[in-house]
C-alpha cells in the first residue's frame, strides 16, 4: 500500500457456471464492479492518513450476488509533507559558532521535526524551532536551509535561505621565530625584524607557537604571514619536531631538522599582502608546536617575524 492507492487482492469464489466478475464496497458503498480476477486497486484513496472498510461480492453470468466476504480494515500511510517552515534566521555568536532559529511548519498529523542543512548538506535534525552550528569554521560564509519532516517521513522542501560569515578568531602570536642560512653557518638572526627563505644560498625560517587552553575539537589550523617582500616560488610549511631551539642561539649549525613532508605551500608571494595557509596537519591541540619554512625555487622571499609589526599568526578554529 502506497500513498494515494490501495491494493486488493482475494480467493476466487465459486459458483456452478462461475463468477463472472466481483463487486467491490468501501465504507458500505459500491466503490466498483470489476471483470473476472482477484485483484483491484482503489486509486481514489485520500493522501492523507484514512481508514477504510472493504467488502467484496461474487456475480455469476445469471446475475445472482453472493453475499458479501469478511471485511477488511485499512489505514492509508500519510503521503503529505509538511509546509515549508518560514522565516528562517541565522546569526554568527562566535567565529565557530552560528545560531538558527524559524517560524513552524504545520502538517496535517503534527511535524516531528526539522532538518537543518549547510551550504545544501544536512548537518543536524531538531526537533525545537531553533538549532546552534558549533562546527563553522571562521571567516566563512554560509547558507543555511531548514525542512521539515512528519512522523510517516515526509519532507517539506526547503524554506528560503538565510546567508551568514563568521568572523576572524583570535590569533596566536609567535612565540620564536628565526631564520638561518647556510652560507653564514654560524650567524644568528633571531631579532631580525624579517625572515628570510631563499633557495640559493638555502635559508630556511622557523616559527614557534604555544597552544594552551583549547578544550574543542581541534578542527582546522591557520598560518598567516606578512609578505614583506615577495618571491616567485613563495615558500613551503614544513613540520619540525623539535621545538626546544632558542631563537636568539639558533644557527644553520645547530638548528633543528626540518621534515621532508611539506604540509602548504604558498605559490608566488606578493608584497605587501598577508598569505593564510591550512596547517592542520601539524597542530593537534595544546602544547608547542614549530614549522620551517623552506624555498620551493631559487628565489628569496622575506616576511614579517614576531620583532616587527606584522608577527607571523596561528589561526585555531575549535569547536564543540
């Protein structure tokens, strides 16, 4: 049994010339007289959730009427969708964090609930008039869409959107910073207002960050730095295990090792312009955590370090 229609099926009668065809009765009223078979599909039902009694009597090539069989109770499953809930609202109440709310829907045997989506993919079902999305990422921009949904599973369509972007989270500042080089093995630059990356002669930069705090989910982490003056390669995120190197007495000779994996890179840098990558990879929660910068190219690239007023920034986007 299918929304809209309701499917009848029954022994075949007998008779000493046979029946000829069969009479069909719903709620005590001749619904239809069908040819020989024992089948019949009552398209005429309501879509919504009714009952309804059937009946079902043999005629013979004489015309004689048998009496009528046992009856049979039906229920049709609700095949109407909720209306569309309305006037949909969405504000961002953190960079990670964006509250909805919208006006009911009404259906014709109760709503059971609401569906909410992001940027066209359902991310939670409610049953209030109100949900939190505390898995926004920041500076973003979103769009929103809520459906609602009966207890027989149909869905209303989507009301109108509602559009939101999160805004910046605060940033964590460098705690070290430095750069080394190989042709001035011995060299110290831990106080420079810039860092450098070349790939001829091989200079490579070192940013330290400390993470306290954090108590969420560690969803997605950010480095942003000044480009002071671009290059044609940029430079590329590498990770560094060890983060107990001084940025005043760090040189090429003693400086840490860098990891061959490289986690971003930037591509050509532009002076004068901040340059924000994805370093997820490398950060996964409190504690201290160091990246090398290395040249892609031949090229010199320098950027701001922690001494100047552009200092590298680590960007955490924390959820609950």
């Amino acid at each position: 049994m299918a929304p809209g229609a309701v499917h009848l099926a029954w022994d075949a009668a007998t008779d000493n010339v046979g029946a000829a065809r069969y009479r069909v009765f719903r709620d005590g009223g001749l619904l239809a007289e069908t040819p020989s078979g024992e089948t019949f599909v009552d398209d005429t039902v309501s879509s919504a959730r009714t009952s309804y009694t059937y009946l079902v009597a043999a005629v013979d090539a004489a015309g004689n009427v048998s009496g009528p069989s046992e009856p049979v109770s039906v229920t049709t499953p609700d095949g109407n969708p909720p209306t569309l809930p309305t006037d949909l609202q969405a504000s961002a109440a953190g960079p990670n964090r964006v509250e909805l709310s919208w006006g009911p829907a009404t259906d014709d045997t109760g709503v059971a609930g609401y569906r909410v989506y992001r940027d066209g993919t359902a991310i939670a079902t409610t049953t209030g008039q109100t949900f939190t999305d505390t898995t926004a990422l920041s500076e973003k921009s979103y769009s929103y869409t809520v459906s609602a949904f009966d207890a027989a599973g149909n869905s209303s369509g989507t009301g109108e959107p509602a559009a939101v972007t999160t805004p910046a989270v605060t940033p964590i500042t460098a705690v070290a910073d430095t750069y080394v080089k190989a042709s001035s093995p011995t060299s110290k630059y831990g106080t420079a207002t810039l860092l450098r990356v070349d790939g001829d002669p091989v200079t490579n930069a070192y940013l330290k960050f400390a993470v306290s705090g954090q108590t969420g989910v560690m969803r997605r982490a950010r480095l942003k730095i000044w480009i002071t003056a671009g290059g044609a390669s940029g430079f590329v995120v590498r990770p560094v295990a060890d983060s107990t190197w001084s940025e005043t007495q760090t040189t090429w000779n003693n400086a840490p090792l860098i990891g061959s994996t490289a986690v971003a890179a930037s591509g050509r840098t532009t002076s004068g312009s901040w340059v924000t990558l994805d370093i997820t990879p490398v950060v996964s929660g409190n504690g201290t955590f160091t990246v090398g910068l290395t040249s892609s190219g031949a090229s010199s690239s320098s950027y701001g370090s922690r001494e100047s007023d552009t200092p590298p920034l680590l960007l955490l986007d924390v959820t609950s």
